[in-house]
C-alpha cells in the first residue's frame, strides 16, 4: 500500500524549473510602481499563486521574503522537480530595493551553481530573472535558472500551524501524506544536516522520492545489526542512526539541527523533554544497536 502512494505521489512528468514567465524584463503588463509600499510584498509568492504544498507535490518554485519600511529586502527562492523531489534553495538574498528592483549575487544554489538574481516587484506581481547562472564544476545539472513571474500564494503559510503532534501513519491518504511533509519541509531545509543528507539519499540510496522523511534511516528496534553494517556509512548516518533511536520515542532534541531534522520528517512526534525522557522505554534492539552506534559516532 506504502509503495503504492509513494507510486501516486512521485510519477506525472518531470518538472525541470525552466521558468512560467518571458525572457524579458516585464515592464508591460504590469506597470512597475515606484512610490508605493514595498514592506507590503512581504509574504509568500509562487508561480499560479500555488500554496507551498502543492509546490511539494507538483514541484514549482516560490519566493518568500520579508521586506522593512526603509525597503531592505531579505529572502529565500526555493524550488523543487516533482518526481525526484529534489530540492534547490538560495538563502540570505537580501539588499536595498532601489527603483522597484534588485539584484543579489549567489554562489551557491545548494547544487554549487552561480549566478545573479534579478528581481522586479510589479503592480500585482514579482519578476525574478536569473542572470549569468553557471553551473558548478563536476557537478549536478540540477538547479535554479530561467525566469519567473510570481503571485501571492493562495494561503500564507503563515497562517498554518504546524502539525508536530500528528505522526505519519501508514493508513494516510495520500493527501494527508503531502500535506504533512509540506507542513514539515521548512523544518527539514533548516537543518545544517539537509544538503548531505539529501545527496546520501540520493547517491547511495538512490531514492529521489519523500521516502526519506516518511521513515526512518534503519529499523534499530525490530532488528539486530552489526559494527561491519555501520562501517561503510557516512559519520552523519551513523549520528542520526544513533539518535533516530531516541526520536522514534519522542525525544525533544535541545540541539537545533538535530531538532530540525527530526522535525522534518514526518514519523517524528516531539513528546518528551530531554530532562523527562526514560531510556528504561528502548527495546533490546535498541538497546543493542544504541550500544554500536554510539561507540561509533564521533561526529
């Protein structure tokens, strides 16, 4: 049944991210303001207005952006294909809006490509180009590039609470399962763990679906394993192998990227504070595979 949603969940048609607008600065069908507001621009702005769940399922790309009274933009451009569920993200844009525009400089996109953003706030939309995007050495073909022409999204994520209490069952329809990961995904993207362990899912595991937030990294308590399965394993794995342990149980991580990580897939319900938590809880799996593991992190 599992592989079944994943199946619904993950085909259609690829969605490369080459943009839903024209090449060209669009100074036309949307008269460019010059004396207005732009703090109001503040929010959330995708292609056809979609919420950033749909963005998960579909794919897309969306901007989100906070914008003061003295027009200092600061902000994320983040898109996603919609079979492999791969994620590229620019982070820290920020800089003056002079003449309803601006520019910022990127070098890196989470896949290593360059380039120069080029953002224009029109009367009911934002233009984003991006110019002089180059490719990293060696690396993915995968990125952001192309251009765009935003609307507010139809619901601002703002106004959602985050469903951390409810935890993934595996008789969740398909629209509860894209939902929570949307809930989830800002969670998963902020942890300092994201990038290389998307690229591990990825390139060893080879899965390119949301498999990797739906369940854990190893089956530690239904299942015995040994030091020499653990030794051919990045040191992350085996530090979020070690912890996922305690997640499972509903630990509540003080550290940020752990709790980020955790918070960011869908199985994990944060339910204990640390000071309350009882180890007595873990199986004789756990225990077992709790001992190896963490005589191997060194992370």
């Amino acid at each position: 049944m599992l592989k079944y949603k994943m199946y619904i969940i993950s085909v259609v048609v690829m969605c490369l991210f080459v943009g839903c607008g024209n090449s060209s600065t669009r100074q036309n069908d949307n008269e460019i303001q010059d004396d207005i507001d732009f703090a109001e621009y503040s929010g959330y702005w995708s292609c056809e207005g979609k919420t950033h769940e749909q963005i998960l399922a579909e794919g897309g790309i969306e901007l989100s952006c906070k914008i003061t009274e003295d027009n200092h933009f600061s902000g994320t451009l983040f898109s996603q294909q919609e079979i492999t569920e791969r994620f590229a993200m620019i982070e820290d844009i920020s800089g003056k809006i002079e003449q309803a525009e601006l520019y910022f400089d990127y070098t890196d996109d989470e896949w290593g490509n360059s380039g120069t953003l080029h953002i224009q706030f029109l009367s009911d939309s934002i233009y984003v180009e991006v110019l002089n995007d180059k490719n990293a050495d060696h690396g993915s073909d995968y990125g952001i590039s192309g251009v765009f022409e935003l609307i507010r999204e139809k619901e601002d994520m703002a106004e959602n609470g985050i469903a951390a209490d409810s935890e993934y069952h595996s008789s969740w329809t398909e629209e509860e399962i894209i939902s929570a990961v949307g809930e989830r995904s800002q969670y998963y993207r902020a942890s300092a763990y994201y990038s290389e362990i998307i690229e591990y899912w990825e390139n060893v595991r080879e899965v390119r679906d949301i498999s990797n937030v739906m369940e854990p990294l190893f089956e530690t308590d239904r299942k015995y394993y040994t030091k020499e399965e653990f030794e051919n394993e990045p040191m992350l794995v085996i530090h979020l192998a070690k912890n996922e342990i305690y997640a499972r149980h509903g630990y509540i991580f003080a550290d940020k990227d752990l709790y980020n990580y955790f918070m960011g897939c869908i199985w994990y319900s944060p339910t204990c504070d640390s000071a309350d938590f009882d180890d007595g809880i873990f199986n004789e799996y756990e225990r077992a595979n709790l001992e190896i593991l963490a005589d191997l992190d060194t992370y």
